[in-house]
C-alpha cells in the first residue's frame, strides 16, 4: 500500500495549482464547469448539473497511447497548445491579482445618503409587494376550467391570497432592514464608536477577503483609531511553483526560487495590509487605522505553533489619499506610514511588535 501526497492551493478566485507526487497541474473556471490542464498532458473537463449530483467528466491526454502509435488518427479533443497557453495566463493573471490587491477596495459608504434615503412604503400603509399581489388578485378572471369546476378556482384564488400574505412579509422585512441601516447611519454620523464596530460586523467585512483571512478582530480607541488585527494565510494561497509553456508550448511547473517566492509574498502581505486600510476608510468615518497582519509560524526549537506579527503599520487617511496606488510598490510605500516589519529577500517577514497606543 503507497500513500499518495496532493496538495491544492487556491491562487485566486476560480483558480488552483495542485502539486502531486509525480506531476503537478493547473485547474481553472467556475462552479459547475472547470478544467484541469496536467504537466503530464492530460486534460479533464468536468462539469456539473447545479443542484442534481450529476457532473460529466472528460479526460484526454496529449500522449498517444499503445493503440494510437500503430495508427496515425489523433483524437480531437487531445490537449492543445492553447489549452496550456490559457493555464499559464490565468496562473499570471493569478499572481497579478494577489499583487496588486493594494489597488482596489470593497466599500464606498455615504453614510449621509443612507440617513437620508426614504423609507421603502409609510409605516402603517401597505407596500410595495404587498399593493402588486393585492392588484394581481382583484385583476384575475377565471378561465374556463375553473367557472366550471368551483373548487380549481377557489384553490387558486387561496393560492393568491396566501401570496399576498407572503408579499407583506417581504415589505415588513424590506421595512425593517431600511430602519435598522437608518438607525445604524445615524450612530455612526454622531461619531458613536460602538456602532463602527456594528458596521464592520453587520456588513460582513472579512466575506470579500475569504480565503485570504482566516479571523478578524477589531477594537476602537476614544480617539477614533481604528486597529484591526488578523491572521493572514500564506501557505493556503502563495504557491511555491509557477507554470510556464516550454519552447514546444507544453505546460510545465518549476520550483520559485527564494527571491522571487519571497517577493511575491511581500507585495501579498503589504498590499493586502493597504487593500483592509482602504476598505475600512471607505466604511467608516476614521481618520487612522492600525493594520496589525499575524501568521503562525512553526517553532522548531518547541514543536508548537506561534502566533506572531509580520507587519503593523498605522495608516492616516489623508497621506493614504495621496499615494498614487498604480504606481507604488506596496512595500515601499510603507514608509509613508509609521511601521513595523522586518523582510529578509530570502528568509521572508520576521517577528516585529504590534504598534500600541
């Protein structure tokens, strides 16, 4: 009996580089319809029927088989140049995402206009869904069958009126949720700190970074500072090899070398640190947040695991609002900001004390 050894690892949205004992692959697309292009040649598209069980997987290989090398027809579906060529752009467009995530952000909150939004029908009046049902209701004319079997039209008709039951559940909900973001808005406008922290909770402001963050604590000072500490995945999302195309367009996977594993990891953590600053500027009203970035590390004098920190940074709002975030270098730009970390090109981020106030 042989222990097989796979490892899969989640380079972005949609797609994974899996590393076996023997070969390694890239696997790229969406729920439901992926495909798997393998160092070996071999090419598997598996899709699935949303909902069923069901799924239908074809698999082909670029290398001809005992049978084919006595016969010079060639399958059309055989791995192509084009498919390892499409593994090897999205791995790049991969690696491109998780490096530049210090150029995007999630939020653009208006608290203002939320305050000032109407609200969706006046309290104590029917609404919206409820006036359509009661409308489809009074406008429904029998057909025939049911003028002459009674009991098809008074199952119908019930079937109406419990849908207008169902519509004004709706617009109580509707009515609901409207008051309870008004009523948060309104807190965090008066500057009330506890409802910042209601807003990053009740927002879901770690479901954007899934995946990438495994746990987020947020903790709010009198003076409006902002810390937020996480724990960043590394080993689940930066992969130790990268594919390319050999000079006969095959698909191949190499080892990084240390430099260049290590550089992909500093401008990960440094513009990830950027993409939550910015992300919690656009939420709430602060003026400065500290970004405290955590990862367990091994310990092999003890043989436990210890949760350190890699990166603190306190970030002001009005000097994040200056850089120019196309053309920085996430790193670099940290020393725009008061800052703990210590990189090494090839050992990596190294323990560094959190910045307290």
């Amino acid at each position: 009996m042989g222990f097989r050894y796979r490892k899969s690892i989640k380079i972005a949205p949609g797609v994974k580089l899996n590393l076996g004992k023997k070969s390694a692959s890239v696997s790229f697309g969406v729920k439901g319809a992926r495909q798997t292009i393998s160092t070996t040649g071999r090419k598997t598209t598996t899709v699935g029927i949303p909902g069923s069980g069901l799924y239908y997987t074809k698999s082909s290989s670029s290398k001809n088989t005992k049978a084919n090398k006595n016969n010079s027809y060639v399958p059309n579906n055989t791995y192509s140049n084009e498919d390892a060529y499409q593994a090897v752009e999205d791995f790049n467009d991969s690696i491109d995402y998780l490096t530049t995530l210090h150029k995007n952000y999630d939020y653009d909150y208006n608290w203002e206009a939320i305050y000032n939004e109407p609200p969706p029908f006046k309290f104590g009046e029917k609404g919206p869904n409820e006036l359509h049902s009661i409308g489809v209701l009074e406008k429904y004319k029998p057909n025939i069958l049911e003028k002459i079997f009674i009991s098809k039209l008074e199952k119908k008709i019930k079937k109406l009126e419990n849908d207008i039951s169902i519509s004004k559940d709706k617009d109580d909900s509707l009515y609901i949720e409207w008051k309870k973001q008004n009523e948060l808005a309104k807190l965090v406008l008066e500057g009330d700190l506890n409802s910042y922290i209601k807003a990053l909770q009740d927002l879901n402001f770690s479901n954007n970074l899934q995946g990438m963050i495994n746990s987020f604590n947020f903790k709010i000072s009198k003076d409006d500072v902002l810390t937020i500490d996480y724990h960043i995945n590394i080993d689940g999302i930066i992969p130790e090899q990268y594919a390319s195309l050999t000079q006969t367009g095959k698909l191949s996977i190499k080892n990084y070398t240390k430099t260049a594993y290590y550089e992909i990891l500093k401008l990960y953590v440094c513009g990830l640190a950027l993409h939550i600053s910015r992300n919690a500027f656009g939420l709430l009203p602060i003026k400065t947040v500290i970004v405290n970035t955590n990862n367990y590390i091994l310990n092999t004098e003890i043989g436990r695991q210890e949760d350190i920190s890699i990166l603190s940074t306190m970030i002001n709002r009005d000097e994040l609002e200056k850089l120019n975030f196309d053309l920085i270098d996430p790193y670099d730009s940290l020393n725009n900001f008061k800052h703990n970390v210590k990189f090494l090109k090839t050992k990596g981020f190294q323990p560094v004390e959190k910045i307290i106030i």
